[in-house]
C-alpha cells in the first residue's frame, strides 16, 4: 500500500505512531415530537436536573485535571460552567422549550446558534466555541442518556482522530496509551493543542475535511512538528518516527562537543508542570512563573503554600538550580481579585515589577518571605530568584533593598531565612540597553525573548497579524540579545534565556554562540535542545553567530541557519 500524507498544523514537537481511532461523540437527535405532545413544563424541570448533573461532573473534570494536568488547563472547566449558567444561554433553552421543543432539542438548537456567532467572531472567540459544543454536547448526553465513548481507557498505540476535541476530551486522553491525535479543526492556541503540549502528545490539529476520508483501524504516523499525518506508512516512515519518538533523555548535564557545559532547565507555571519536567531530563527550572499559582482561584496563595510550592520544586531536582520568577501580573495575565487598572495598552503598563513595587507591594512582601525561607530549606541552596520586566536600575535596586529588609525582619522575628541568588529577567529594550549598568548588582540575566522580541519589534505578542515582526528570528532581537550578553563580559553574572525562543532546537547552536550559559524551555523540547548542544562546537558556534549577526534581514537570517544545520 503506498502512504499518503495529509497536511495539519503540528503542535507538540513529538511523533507518534499507531491505528486510528475515530472519536465521533454521539450528538445526532431523533426528529422531535409534534410541539403539542411536549409538556413543557416537565421540560424545564429536565433541563434544570440536567444542568445540575452537567454542574457535579464540570467540577469532578476540573479536580481531575487540575491534579493530572494542572490549574491553568483545569480553569477551562470553570469556562464551561459559566456557558451553562450563562441567562442568555440558558434563556434560549427556556424560550426554545416554551416554543413547544424537547429539552435535548431545545439545547441543540440554541447552543448551535451560539456557538455559529463564536465561529464568526474568529480568532480567539472562535476557539471559545469549542467550549460551548462541549458544554452543549455534555448536556445533550445528560438529557438523552447517551453513553460517552470513553476515551480514557483507548487500546494502546490508538491515534485519536476527530471533528474536534474539546478539552473534555483531551483531557480524558491517557499518553501512556494514545500515540497521538489528529483533528479536523483547531489552531495552534486551541485548548486541545496546548493540553497536548501539557501532556507531550504528539498531535496536529486543522487538517480540514480531507481527514474524514482516513478510516478507523488505519496504521498511521502522526509528526507534531511538520504537521504532517501520514497514512499507511512506509517501513522506513515508521521506523524513522519510532526513532523521533524513541527520544533520547538523558538526565544527566550536558556539554558541547567541545566540553562547555550548558545548563538546559524547563519552564513552569504549577507543581503538575514539575513531574514531566523531571522526566524529560530538565537540569531544573529556568522560569518558574510564580502567577500561575495566583490565578484562577478567589485569593492569593499565603505564605506557607508559597513556600511549599517552591520547596517542591527544589525538591523535584536533585542539586539543580530552581529559578523562581516573583509575580508577572498585569499584560496578558489578569488577576480578577486584584482589580487591576483597565488600560488601553496593558503590556505597556502597570505589569510585573511595576506593580510588585506599587500597588502589590503586600503580595511582592508574603512572596519575598515565601521564597527567603525556601532558601533556607534543605535544597535552598539552589534557589534562584528574578524579577520580572525590569526597565531602570532604581526597580532593580529597589527589589534588591525589599529582599534585604524583610530578610533582616525574618532575622528579627527568628525566623530561618537566606538571601538567594539573585537576577532579573531582561525582556524590554531598556534591560538590554542598559545591560552593562545593571550586571554588577545581579547573578544573573535570564533573557525573556517573548517579551524583548515584542517590545523591541512594537509587534503584540499572540497578535498573528505582526507576527512575522514580533519573530525572535528578527535581526533586531538578536542585536538586543548579543548586546545583552556581550554586556557582562568581565562579570560574574552569567546568562539565561527562558523565552519560546530558548526551546527552539534549529537556534542551539547559534544561542551557544552566543555566548548564553543557560536555556529553559518547556518540558517537551528539553531532550531535542540537549542533543542539539552535544552536537555541537562552540567555536563554530561563535563563527556562526557573528555570520547571523551581520544578516540584515530575518530571510538572511534563516538562511544563514538553514546553510550551517
Ligand atoms: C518572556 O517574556 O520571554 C518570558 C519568558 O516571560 P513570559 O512569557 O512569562 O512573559
Ligand atoms: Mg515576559
């Protein structure tokens, strides 16, 4: 049989082989009675008893994935039970019912209507209808009695094909089990593709409607990085993806060819993020993004579950040097009990540092205590601190001076403490201008590329319309960072990067190049980024980087990459 490829957008960097399972969640009504033979109050009553049962099993979903995933993906649950309570919803049900329709019909038809304005919207609305078809397809199966297709207990090596996943289902996905899965819609932000990310599935989404003419039971390869779904695989095809999937994690540090050890650490946003970092082989955290463990709930975290959270994670390594970044609020990460300011460009405004220094002066203080005393437990020792969106030297030296003092009250209260290593992150233009002032106050720099490729470029993060400028490839954002690390020669600081940029296994050898000491990235890409600096040699490395950095456009500049890989 010869193989035939379809085309997706791929969205975990891994490859699966295995048989397909199509997955088609049984949404299809029988026609609905004659209006005068519903009983519309019985209706009503049915459908109230149903959004109670789809309430119970919302909440169950969400502690299961809050413990097997983690809180961010689990808050979608909390989406979920917004949409079933929405009146404006629920009100078209009532109206739908009271107009003579069954309850399962009047919820078909009223969802659908919804969840047709989400899709017209696009963008980011448009991936919020996958959230109604969820909550709509749950209610229809409370009210029809339908068995759910149970994807949690799939044959082993299945590869999930589908319409759509809701993050319901991926959820439901076990990665011991399922090699893949493969979708008909869906984008690169889609919940099903970040729970991918989460749970290292290999997956493509958006492949369109060719994909229904793959049957169930068809051997296929799935490549989460080309996007490529290949059916009926070649021998060689499939040896070749057992191969990328057969990965190999090394756990121990790793060097260049040429015996500079480059310290390759995972970025986390909650305790779930700790196991897959471990099992990948991070060296430790390079970010630990602390305001994961302030959203999504009704009040901050106090200082003892702080400091039980980032003892955890020291503990997760064993000696490997944990970075702990204090609370990036504000931008793109709202915090509904903190009442933050509505602003017209909120990543230019009151965000991170800034508001650690202003207005969450008590949070930044419980954290500072919080992380003071992490230091001074048994894996202290490795504790790391940054701050976040630093842009003077008065924000650096006051973060330093809050550390200092609240360290002397924990003295005086007898409380066990130590100062921790201590660094900030550079991610505005402002960072890596003034890289040179700011390198003999700190340990560290650990280069935020989402950020500096934003700022320095003026092109909104997630904004896909700039988002060929606000690439980190831009010739710009590599002047900022070899400016950056260029800054602290003669210094006894050394240099991180913890943006998307650090992950990317086609720029190893360049950021080798460029002088960094360090890369953290998510959990998926840490063996890929370990094999890629074993392989290679920091003095053409360097030759290569002064190649790039004479590129005057971002074409050039991925030439010069593709020509030396
Ligand atoms: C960055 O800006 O590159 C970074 C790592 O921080 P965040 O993505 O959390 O803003
Ligand atoms: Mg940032």
């Amino acid at each position: 049989m010869t193989e035939r490829t379809l085309s997706g957008i791929g969205v975990t960097p891994l490859s699966g082989v295995g048989t397909v399972v199509w997955y088609r969640p049984d949404a299809d009504l029988p026609e609905p009675p004659a209006a005068e033979d519903v009983d519309a109050e019985a209706e009503l009553a049915r459908f109230e008893d149903a959004r109670a049962a789809a309430e119970d099993e919302l909440e169950a979903e969400r502690e299961r994935t809050a413990e097997r995933v983690g809180e961010e993906e689990a808050a979608v649950f909390d989406a979920h039970v917004q949409f079933l309570n929405d009146p404006q919803i629920t009100d078209g049900v009532t109206d739908a019912i009271e107009g003579g329709l069954p309850a399962e019909h009047a919820v078909q038809e009223t969802f659908s209507e919804f969840v047709e304005q989400f899709e017209n919207m696009g963008g980011r609305m448009g991936e919020r209808a996958d959230d109604l078809r969820d909550v709509r397809d749950r209610l229809v199966r409370v009210l029809s009695d339908g068995e759910r297709v149970d994807l949690s207990s799939l044959p082993e090596g299945s590869v999930v094909v589908a319409e759509r996943l809701t993050p319901s289902d991926t959820a439901q996905l076990d990665p011991e089990r399922v090699a893949g899965f493969v979708t008909v819609t869906g984008g690169r932000t889609s919940h099903a593709a970040i729970f991918a990310r989460s749970l290292a599935l290999p997956a493509i989404v958006g492949v369109g409607e060719e994909l229904q003419s793959v049957e169930d039971g068809a051997e296929v390869v799935v490549d989460g990085e080309s996007g490529d779904f290949v059916v009926d695989p070649s021998d060689e095809r499939k040896e070749a993806a057992a191969a990328a999937a057969d990965v190999d994690i090394r756990h121990e540090s790793v060097e260049t060819a040429d015996g500079v050890e480059i310290e390759i650490a995972a970025n986390i946003g909650t305790l779930a993020d700790l196991g897959p970092a471990v099992d990948r082989g991070a060296d430790g955290v390079g970010l630990f993004r602390t305001e994961f463990l302030f959203l999504d709930r009704e009040s901050p975290p106090d200082e003892d579950e702080q400091y039980e959270a980032y003892v955890e994670a020291l503990e997760s390594f064993d000696g490997g040097r944990v970075v702990v970044r204090t609370l990036d609020i504000g931008g793109d990460k709202p915090v509904p009990y903190l009442d933050l300011p509505d602003e017209e460009n909120p990543f230019l405004g009151e965000r991170g540092i800034r508001r650690s220094l202003g207005p969450d002066a008590d949070l930044f203080e419980t954290q500072v205590r919080a992380l003071l005393r992490a230091a001074a437990s048994a894996d202290g020792a490795n504790l790391s601190v940054m701050l976040p969106l630093v842009s003077t030297v008065e924000e650096l030296r006051a973060g330093r001076e809050r550390f200092e003092s609240i360290a002397a009250d924990l003295d005086a209260e007898g409380v066990e403490n130590e100062l921790p290593e201590f660094g900030i992150m550079v991610e505005t233009p402002a960072a890596a201008f003034m890289a040179d002032q700011f390198a003999p106050h700190v340990d560290f720099f650990s280069i935020g590329t989402n950020d500096l490729a934003q700022y320095v470029m003026a092109a909104e993060r997630g904004n896909e319309r700039v988002s060929d400028l606000g690439d980190y490839r831009q010739p710009a954002v590599l002047r900022a960072i070899d400016a950056t690390v260029s800054a602290t020669e003669g210094e006894d600081c050394w240099v991180g990067m913890c943006g998307e940029m650090a992950g990317d296994p086609d720029l190893t050898e360049l950021l080798v190049g460029l002088g960094l000491d360090e890369l953290s990235m998510s959990a998926v890409t840490v063996p890929q980024v370990k094999a890629a600096v074993a392989e290679t040699d920091t003095a053409d490395a360097r030759e290569l980087a002064e190649r790039v950095l004479q590129a005057d456009t971002k074409a050039e500049v991925a030439e010069i990459l593709t020509l030396d890989q």
